[in-house]
C-alpha cells in the first residue's frame, strides 16, 4: 500500500500548526509588550501634564487621568492581561518544540521564551515608555479602559485576596490613598532638579514656602508677647506720639492696666492725622493735646487662635483689610502677633527695609567656620539659609531646640552635640539664649 500522500500530508499539516502558533505567540508577545509599556507609562505620567493636555482637549489624557484615579486598579488589570499572555504563549511555544525535539523542547522553549519577554516584551516597551510618558498614556488609555472593564472581576478578586493575605500580617491597605501625595511628589521633583542644577535654592525654597502654608501655624512664626511694643492707655498723649515717633512700626498694640488688656490698635498715620488736626484747633492753648483720646483713633483688635494655619489666617487678612493680627492661646491669654508681612515671608524670604538693619543678617559666618545666630531665628529660616536639615518637630526657634536636647536652659559657653551640629550659648540673657554659634560636625 502506497503511503507517501499521507505522510506528505502529516507533514503539511505539522508545518501549518507551527507557523500558526508562531503567528499566535507573535501576536501575544506584541500584547505583552503594549500591557509592560502602558503599565510603566501610566505610573510614570504626570498628572500635572495629563491635566494639562486634558484641558486642551486630549481625550487621551483626560482617559489616562481617569486611569490614575485609581491606580491599585488598572495596575491590577494590566498585570493580570500581561501575565495571561506571557502564559498562553510560553505554554504554546512549549507544545510547539516539543513536538520537533521531544522531550528537550520544554528547556528550548523556556530559553526561547525568557529571552523574548525580557527583550521584546519588558525591558524595550518599557524603555520607550519612561522616555515620554505622557504619550504613551494618552494613546494607551482607551484600550486600558476597556480592559479593566472587562477584567474589573477578576481584578476586584484578586484585590480581595491580597488585602485579606496582608491582613494577616498586620498590613492594612487604604483603597482611596495615592501611592504618593501631590505635596511629596512636587517636593521630590523640586530637590532632584535642585540637585541636578535645574532648580535654582530660591525657587525651590519658594513654592515648598507655599505648600506648607497649611501644614503651619501661626504659633510657629508669631513674635513672642515679649518682643511686642505696646502702648499704655495711661501714657500723656505727647508721650504716645514721641513713642509712634521713635518706633519702627506703623501698627501698635494699645493696652488699659496690663499686657494682657488690649484695647486696640492704632496705626501711626491715623495717629498722626488725628494729633495734627486738633494742634490746628487747638493752636491757642498751652497744650494742644491734653483732650486727645488715642481710642478715637485706634481700631479694634482683632485676634486669632494661635493653632490657626497660615494658609487660613492669609485668608482672613486678605478678607478683612488688615495684615495685623493678636495670637491668643486656648484660655484667651496673648502669646503674641503676627503680620502679613510674616506669612509673606515664609514664602519669599526674609523682607527688609531701612528700619530692619539688624534682622538684615541673622546668621553671620566666622573666621573659624562656625555660624553666629540669633537665638530666636527659627529653624526653619535656618534650614533655608543653611540648606541644613534640622528637626522642627518640637520647638520653632534654634534656642528652643537647644533647651529642648539639652532639657535645661544651658548657661554662656557651653556647648552641645546634636543632630550632627555643634551648639555653643555665646550669650545667655536671664532665662533667654541670644546669641549661638553651630557648625556642623
């Protein structure tokens, strides 16, 4: 019997089924590579941009900013779609080998295969994708859409497995959490670029200077009651106006009896306006002044808690007119004040005029390395000046955080290691530190 047109046919067949799953395989590997890309693209986006170009009229961007909403997700259904056709065409590639060289055509497959996916299918889309994000995102995102509508079960089980496993393990995971906050990631951006040279101190400074503006309080850069220049309601008027006169401030606290009594707030040209006017009326009498009542011409002060943040309390000055405000703690006691100008200044940096010659230089550098400071510069313009890193959790000035390592109020000339600095009290006024020197170690 004549079997060479079915061993012809056997062989044709054979042929055809290889080049098929060839063809399979290709096809799969292709996806792979798309799920490795888009999965790098979209973490590595920015939302920034995305919005951006969304607001420009990209749908893609405005997809691929919906895909990041929830990134636990579409992390999720890419994965599960990447590791399903690594899968298929690993198990395809193995059947195919093995029917050519038997039993050694599972190690050729798994060569074959872990050289493909980890060229073609992982390390080149991702390659690709890091270089421009963006994109890759706005491109990929309506395909994403739909695969995670179409995997969201499987997806929203394999979710409900992993919590429950890192459970166990006293993990909780938070479902509505980014993976970073905005505030960190700008942060992040601003000291890489400050480091590379892209980012000038000034501007990095800047923007960080507005974004803690609502992670501050007004306690941590008020000036102390201490520090406050007031004037006594009892004082003669001539008295008050030599006072207004002498003084650097246009804005000064009015008090009846004690500190703690304020009455108001008068501000110098109001006073001044005032003064001239009844000198003009009164030009006959000895003493012009003698019926002045400074509370005509004061405003009502205006206080605030000293937890209030200094994002809000710039709200409120730009609200009501006024860039002066009394800092009240809990029991209604003055702890101090504080002006726009302060908040300003945790944005800018330090702002001077003629009247502010000895705030000019805060810190001052020596011959032999060290920095003479102001006991009461708070750590945080420290740290901006310096680009140090000093704590501020637990007290706002340097002189505080001395008295708080210390856990005592040091006297002149002793000196302190820590936080990788030296501390030395060059001054010491009663209970007060004026004076420090630091340099690191």
């Amino acid at each position: 019997m004549d079997t060479t047109v079915p061993a012809a046919a056997a062989a044709t067949n054979l042929d055809a089924t290889f080049w098929i799953t060839c063809a399979v395989v290709l096809l799969l590997l292709m996806m792979s590579a798309f799920f490795s890309g888009t999965e790098t693209a979209l973490t590595a986006a920015s939302r920034g941009r995305l919005r951006s170009n969304a607001d420009r009229g990209d749908q893609g961007a405005r997809l691929a900013l919906k895909i990041k909403e929830d990134e636990e997700t579409f992390i999720g259904a890419i994965l599960m779609g990447n590791n399903i056709a690594n899968v298929i065409a690993t198990s395809l590639t193995t059947a195919a080998l093995t029917k050519i060289f038997g039993v050694n055509g599972v190690v050729f497959a798994s060569l074959v295969m872990t050289a493909l996916i980890l060229i073609f299918a992982e390390v080149l889309p991702k390659t690709f994708a890091i270089t421009r994000p963006d994109r890759v995102s706005a491109f990929a995102a309506p395909v994403v859409i739909w695969l995670i509508r179409i995997l969201s079960p499987m997806v929203a089980g394999v979710r409900l497995i992993v919590r429950a496993t890192l459970r166990l393990f006293g993990v909780r995971t938070d479902p509505d959490g980014h993976v970073l906050a905005v505030r960190e990631e700008i942060q992040g951006a601003l000291n890489l670029g400050h480091s590379e040279g892209l980012v000038q101190k000034e501007d990095r400074d800047r923007i960080l200077g507005a974004l803690d503006l609502a992670e501050r309080t007004v306690e941590e850069i008020m000036l102390h009651r201490s520090e406050i220049e007031m004037i006594d309601l009892s004082m003669p008027p001539r008295e008050i106006l030599v006072q207004c006169l002498r003084s650097s401030h246009t804005r000064l606290p009015i008090y009846r009896g004690t500190q703690e009594e304020i009455v108001g707030v008068v501000h110098a040209k109001d006073l001044l306006r005032a003064m001239y006017a009844m000198r003009d009326k009164s030009a006959e009498t000895d003493d012009p002044f003698a019926d002045f009542d400074i509370l005509g011409v004061a405003m009502k002060p205006y206080f605030v808690p000293e937890t209030t943040t200094l994002d809000d309390q710039m709200r409120q000055f730009l609200r009501r007119h006024t860039h002066f405000a009394l800092v009240v703690d809990e029991y209604g006691a003055l702890q101090g004040l504080i002006t726009l100008e302060d908040i300003l200044e945790e944005i800018v940096g330090e702002i001077t005029d003629e009247f502010d010659m000895d705030a000019a230089q805060p810190l001052k550098p020596t011959p032999a390395g060290d920095y003479l400071i102001d006991g009461g510069m708070t750590i945080r313009d420290l740290n901006r000046a310096t680009d140090w890193s000093l704590p501020d959790d637990e007290a706002n000035t340097v002189a505080g955080l001395v008295i708080h390592e210390a856990q005592l109020i040091p006297n002149q000339g002793q000196v302190f290691s820590f936080h990788g600095f030296r501390f030395e009290v060059a001054q010491r006024k009663d209970n007060r530190i004026t004076r420090l020197k630091i340099r690191p170690l």
